[in-house]
C-alpha cells in the first residue's frame, strides 16, 4: 500500500465528497488520498477549509504539491486522468457533453436539496420560506421525471461520471428527504438504483444512518 499523496476534506453526509469517493473505490485509487472529516455548514465554516478554497465547500483536494482543487466537478476531471482504466468521463465527443449533462443535472438535484436542508434544519422554522421551498422541491421533481423519462437506457449503458451522479443524488434524496417518495413517480429510475446500489462503491460509501 503506498503513502497517500492527496487530502480530501470530507464529510460522510455530503453528497459531492460521495461522488468522488465512488470514483476513487471505481477505479482504484482510494489508498492514494488520505481523508480529513470536516463538519461545517454555511453558519459554521471551517477556517483551515476556506484558505485556498475561498468558497469553503466540500469536498476539496489538495494535491501533493499543496494546491487544492475544488468542486466536486473539477476533482472528478482530475482523478479521472489519474489511472489508466477505462476513463469515466468520456475524454471527448457528443457522450462527454451528453455524460457531463447528465451529471450536472444530478448535481442540479443536489444543489436543490442541500438548499431545502439548509432551509429547513439550519433555519428557525418561523422563517422558513414556502414558496422557496416548493420551487427547490420543483426543480427536484421535474429533473426526476426529465431521467425517468429521457435517460434510463444511457444510466444502464455505463457506470461513468454520469451514473455516479444520479445514483449520488439518489441516495441522498433517500438520507434526507424520504417523504419526497421518489420511487412512486420514477419506477425505472426506481429499479435502476436498487440494480446500482448494490456495488461496492456505492455501499461503502452510503451517508450515515444516525
Ligand atoms: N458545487 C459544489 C457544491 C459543494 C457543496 O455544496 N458542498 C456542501 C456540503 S454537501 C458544503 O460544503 N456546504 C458548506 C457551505 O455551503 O458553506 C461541488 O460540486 O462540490
């Protein structure tokens, strides 16, 4: 086993640093990142997070030389050119911006549902917003129904950038809105993800229970 050249600010409960965690378990590379479990939220930052990620999120990488990259979506370009199998971001063509769209649309779901968190758990409940709150629910629902319409041949055809995303966002729909009841809308999302989860990326990987 080598030495970890890479740090990852992590949380177990978020689900960008899951992303790239199942890349790194994908394509073999988890012994060369060492983790930092970080907790913070937009109301209590993390100093040592913000000073080469002045937008202090999760997750950051920083690299052997002790620059940092961030997003989520810049770190998965990244360790994607760092082992020699089959790349999960397709390098060029109409499948890397079909792939990439795909992916984004996942993070668009994320975006959304971090944001009803945020709302909903960090906010006094006499100032939650309810239309704010419905729109981000909307934005949830109609990228649901956009994959469970439009893509589930294309999910099932490769466990790449963009699969990971969706099944990401998919089980964090599950840790943190059960109620949104997704599966009753989405039966072939539904079935894909119970066919997915099973892999040993996605199972070592799911958010904490408690
Ligand atoms: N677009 C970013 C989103 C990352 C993000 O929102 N991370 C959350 C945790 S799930 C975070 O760090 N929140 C702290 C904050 O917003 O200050 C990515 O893809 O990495």
């Amino acid at each position: 086993m080598s030495t970890p050249s890479m740090t990852l600010f992590h949380s177990p409960a978020s689900p960008f640093v899951r992303k790239v965690m199942v890349l790194l378990h994908e394509t073999g590379q988890l012994d060369r990142v060492a983790i930092n479990t970080i907790t913070l939220s937009p109301v209590s930052p993390d100093s040592g997070l913000n000073e080469d990620n002045p937008a202090g999120k999760i997750p950051a990488l920083r690299l052997a030389d002790g620059s940092v990259l961030h997003d989520s979506r810049v770190i998965l370009d990244y360790l994607d050119h760092q082992h020699v199998g089959n790349p999960l971001i397709p390098r060029e063509g109409s499948a890397r911006w079909r792939r990439l769209m795909l992916a984004s649309l996942a993070d668009a779901i994320l975006d959304a549902a971090v944001l009803i968190r945020y709302e909903t758990f960090l906010r006094p409940a006499d100032k939650h917003w309810d239309l704010w709150l419905d729109n981000q629910r909307e934005k949830i629902e109609r990228a649901l129904a956009y994959l469970e319409r439009d893509s589930i041949a294309e999910l099932s055809s490769a466990f790449d950038i963009a699969a990971i995303s969706v099944a990401c966002a998919l089980g964090y729909l599950d840790f943190r809105m059960p109620s949104l009841d997704w599966r009753a809308a989405q039966p072939q999302l539904a079935k894909w993800y119970a066919d997915v989860r099973q892999r040993p990326s996605l199972k070592a990987t799911e958010p904490p229970t408690a």
